[in-house]
C-alpha cells in the first residue's frame, strides 16, 4: 500500500548479513523503509549497533528497536546462558533455533505496519542456508501471510498484506554478491553468535561458518572482524 504517492515498507533488520542485504533491496526497488529491530535477551547484543549503522547508511526513513524477552524461556542457545553456542556442523534443527522467534517479530512487524498505513514487509529468512529452522522455510511466511489477512483490522476490510522475502532461495554467495551490487558495507554487520561487545566474531560457530563460506565463494574479501580469545 502506498502512503500518498510513496510506497513504505517495514523491513527487519538485525544487523546481520541477510537482513542489511533485505534493506538494500527494498530500497532498491523503491521503498520507503521503516527499519524494525530487536532487544529479545540474544548473546549477541553487538547487531543492535549493527542496525542502527545499517539503518542509516542504507537510507532507512527512520529505525525502530523494540524490547523483548524470549530470554525468560529460553531454549536456545542464543538465549539461555545454560546453552553453549555449537560449533560449526551438526544435523537437524541446531540448538541456535530460537523457539517462536520469527513468529513473534513478524507479529510485531505486522502491527508497526498496520499502525503507519504500510501493507508490505520484508525479513532476510532464507532456506539455503538455514534449512534448519522451520521459520525460515517458504511454508511459514506463506502461511504468515495468510494468518495477516484474517488477524488485522486492515485485512478483515479488505487490505492485502505482503511478506517480502527476497533471499529466500539464494545461498549466501549469492546473497554477498546481491548487496555488494547495491552498495552494502558488510563491515557494519555482526553475524556471529556470540560476537563480543565490539561486534567481533567468535570464527567457530554457524553463523562464522556460513559466513566465511559466502565470501570465499563469492570470491570477495570477506571483512569480518575476529575476536583473540
């Protein structure tokens, strides 16, 4: 829905990799993006900074952080203290999942979006890469999408809502490649899980991984930085 002659968009950003690169592409295309991110008790508190940078230099019209605490149920890793972060590698779902997680910020996105005339959204989930989180996966923002329309005063009146998820069928590669062409510094952006306070990479769990990966492939220096400890 276009506000006027403009068209806004709430776009999630966590200060990683993916979402910095939904950013760009929603501007790319002409979007005036309300940048929406979150507090919710993560070990990786360093993507806030992230955002904010991302935020500005990826011309968001303004930038919202809202407050959470799936930290008091825990169950994850990037959420429970009790819960050591792996290592790279590893089968089926991985302990990093954050139960609810996706469903809970695009709830949140959905009311933001509703409250300033918006009916677009767009998240950097992605199935590539992270097939191992049932809310990355084509059938949940489907299904999300859906649930829009029959949980909203704007969709029971008619309105259409739309989950953007640009990256969903790339891999990271790719992804790299993508934003590098819209001019996104990956040296703003923290995908570690359990960077330290400055935004440096631990280098060993997943997320490093996927990382480190993409660049190699995509044949670009990857500008990480990683912590000595």
């Amino acid at each position: 829905m276009s506000r006027g002659a403009e068209r806004h968009a709430v776009v999630l950003v966590s200060g990683g990799l993916d979402s910095a690169t939904v950013l760009a592409v929603a501007r790319a295309e002409g979007w005036r993006c309300h940048a929406l991110s979150f507090d919710y008790g993560q070990r990786h508190k360093a993507e806030l900074e992230a955002a904010k940078r991302l935020a500005r230099s990826l011309g968001a019209i303004e930038h919202r952080q809202v407050c959470l605490d799936l930290a008091a149920i825990g169950g994850s890793a990037l959420t429970d203290a009790g819960i050591d972060v792996p290592q790279a590698g590893g089968a089926g779902i991985p302990v990093t999942y954050v139960p609810a997680r996706n469903s809970v910020f695009l709830s949140l996105a959905l009311g933001y979006a509703e409250v300033i005339g918006a009916r677009d959204i767009f998240i950097g989930v992605n199935a590539v890469d992270y097939s191992g989180y049932p809310d990355c996966r084509p059938a949940f923002i489907e299904a999300f999408e859906r649930l829009a329309h029959v949980a909203t005063k704007a969709g029971v009146e008619g309105e259409r809502f739309h989950v953007h998820a640009p990256l969903m069928a790339l891999d990271k590669a790719q992804i790299i490649r993508r934003g590098l062409s819209l001019g996104v510094d990956y040296a703003f952006t923290v995908s570690c899980y359990q960077a330290d306070d400055a935004g440096r990479a631990c280098g060993h769990c997943d997320a490093c991984a996927l990382r480190r990966e993409g660049f190699r492939r995509a044949g670009v220096d990857d500008p990480t930085r990683y912590s000595t400890r």
